[in-house]
C-alpha cells in the first residue's frame, strides 16, 4: 500500500475486508488495496466476485469461514447522510444502518476463532455537535444533537471486538474532497455555472480532507498498532465555509456571489440543513500527528485544483 502512504515502508500482503466496497470511498479502496498487493475480501449483500462474502447488516449470522484469521476489517457500510430529507423513518435507516449494522457485524467477527486483528470503522466529526470556533481534538466532549448521539452510538457499537483483543479504530471523517463523489460532486455543478455562494452567514469551520490522504489515513489505521480508538481523520487546516466557497469558485474560475440563507436551507432540507451545512467544527488530527502520519493535501487550493482537474 505505498502508493497510499510513502512515508511508510511497504508491509507484506495482508487480508483485509471492507464493507461498502461500492461507495465513494470503499470502491477506490478496494482497488488501492489491490494494486499493493493485498487479498481483500468484500463484505456484500450479493456476490459479484468469487471472494466476496454474503453479509447482512441486518442480522448476527454465523460468520463465514473465510473469514478466520484477517488482518483488519475496514468498516464503511452505511446509509447516505445528506442523501435525502431527515424524515422519521430516514433517520431510523440512518442509525440501522451504521449502529445495528456495526453491532451485527462485531458480533459476528467474535464468534471467529481468529478474530481479525483491527477494525477500522467509519464515524464522522458530527461526533462533535456545533462548537464555534473552538480547537476540536479526539479528547475534546462529545456535541449535542441527532448527528452526535449518532455517531457516539456508531462508535460503540463494536465494542465487543475489545474482549477478543481486536483493536479498533474509529475514524471521524470530515467532508472528503473528490470530484467523483460525497459533497464536492454536489457542489461543482452549482460552482461551475458561477451560482456558488457561503452558506449562511459563512463563519461556520469546515473540516476536510481528499479522498487520496483518506485511504491513506485508512492506510496508518490498518497497519500502525500505535493508532487506536477516535482519530480526527481531516486535514491539519480547517477553513471556513466563507473560506472553503471562494477557493472552490477559484478553482471553478467562476464568481461566488449567491450566498444561500439559513432560512432557505432550512425550507429545502429540514433539520440536515443546520446539523450539516451549518454546523461549526474546527477539528485538527492529533492522534494521526502523534504517530507521525503525514498528509499530501493539506491546502485546500491545492487539493480543490487536483481533485476537479
């Protein structure tokens, strides 16, 4: 896996599952994992591939033989946050989705023999809640509100991997920067036509990191025992959205001069509006820092250019 994290010397082929391998972020994965080397197994509703593994994320089902003995499971399956409008029954696909499906899946890895040796799990800085201008480390308290009880609930709901002395890792991911999905892809469009604008009053921090310093990240998380438990898995520069929107127009070659109200956002998307776009989180990776993990992006002009180029 060099070409993820060159700073790390190349480690022997390891077997690693992921879980959904066919999103944005498990689908480059899965490929990068690959092309180092590696025997990577998909965790998957339906086979496609003669190594992939059936699993429901909703039920604890005896786990698959083929499963004994794997070096990490990394653990994205999930419902899509900003998908659609936080109705009742979205946020309870919401929280199955990651926590039910989370407590399933650890279920089933203990029942292994040779439980795999790391779970690195998604989570997200909503973890957080909304907090001004305040400096955000894995040590700081938990936030407020339906996207941090979500996510604290996410976190947990493996840990009963740690009476097997699986270690886990759990990744509180910030907007991922990529022109072929999550945020970004979303907003390009808006940008490209020159109708971009802040969002609110624009003071609000953004966390971020591209999707290449992710799967390194994922990289660290798989293979240095060092890391362990909550990790800020963002880039080391914040910026504010007011920030974040004039670099993206930059990029786009394209004014930035139709700011969105709050109370338009809240009329178009309900509730996700402010615990999403509005919210505030200044988050900085001290736990990556601490193990010596060095990013590729950390300007966001840099990354903006590399990722819509």
């Amino acid at each position: 896996m060099a070409v993820m994290s060159p700073q790390h010397p190349q480690p022997s082929p390891m077997r690693i599952a992921v879980t959904g391998s066919s999103g944005f972020i498990g689908h480059a994965l899965v490929d990068v994992l690959r092309l180092g080397g590696h025997e990577v197994v998909r965790l998957v509703r339906t086979a496609d591939e003669s190594q992939d593994i059936v699993w429901s994320p909703h039920t604890v089902a005896p786990p698959d033989p083929r499963l004994e003995g794997l070096d990490a499971v990394v653990h994205l399956a999930g419902a899509g946050i900003a998908d659609r409008r936080w109705t009742a029954s979205r946020r309870a696909l919401l929280r199955s989705s990651r926590v039910d499906a989370t407590q399933h899946l650890a279920a089933s890895l203990a029942q292994l023999a040779h439980p795999p040796k790391v779970l690195v799990q998604a989570s997200a800085t909503g973890w957080y809640g909304d907090r001004g201008d305040e400096w955000l480390s894995e040590s700081a308290p938990r936030g407020r509100g339906f996207l941090s009880d979500l996510c604290a609930d996410w976190e947990q709901a493996s840990t009963l991997l740690d009476e097997c002395g699986t270690r886990r890792v759990q990744l509180r991911t910030g907007m991922v920067i990529g022109s072929q999905g999550g945020a970004l892809a979303k907003m390009l469009p808006i940008f490209r036509l020159g109708l971009g604008g802040r969002l609110g009053h624009g003071r609000q921090w953004m966390s971020w990191i591209t999707r290449q310093d992710l799967l390194a990240v994922i990289n660290t998380a798989i293979t240095n025992s060092a890391l362990t438990g909550p990790v800020n898995a963002v880039s080391p520069n914040p910026l504010t959205n007011l920030a974040f929107t004039k670099a993206l127009a930059s990029a786009c070659k394209r004014p930035a001069v139709f700011p969105a109200p709050k109370s338009l956002l809240r009329l178009a998307l309900g509730e996700m509006a402010p615990a999403i776009l509005l919210t505030s989180q200044r988050c900085r990776p001290d736990a990556l820092t601490a193990v010596g993990h060095v990013f590729r992006h950390s300007n966001v002009d840099a990354a903006l250019s590399t990722a819509i180029s």
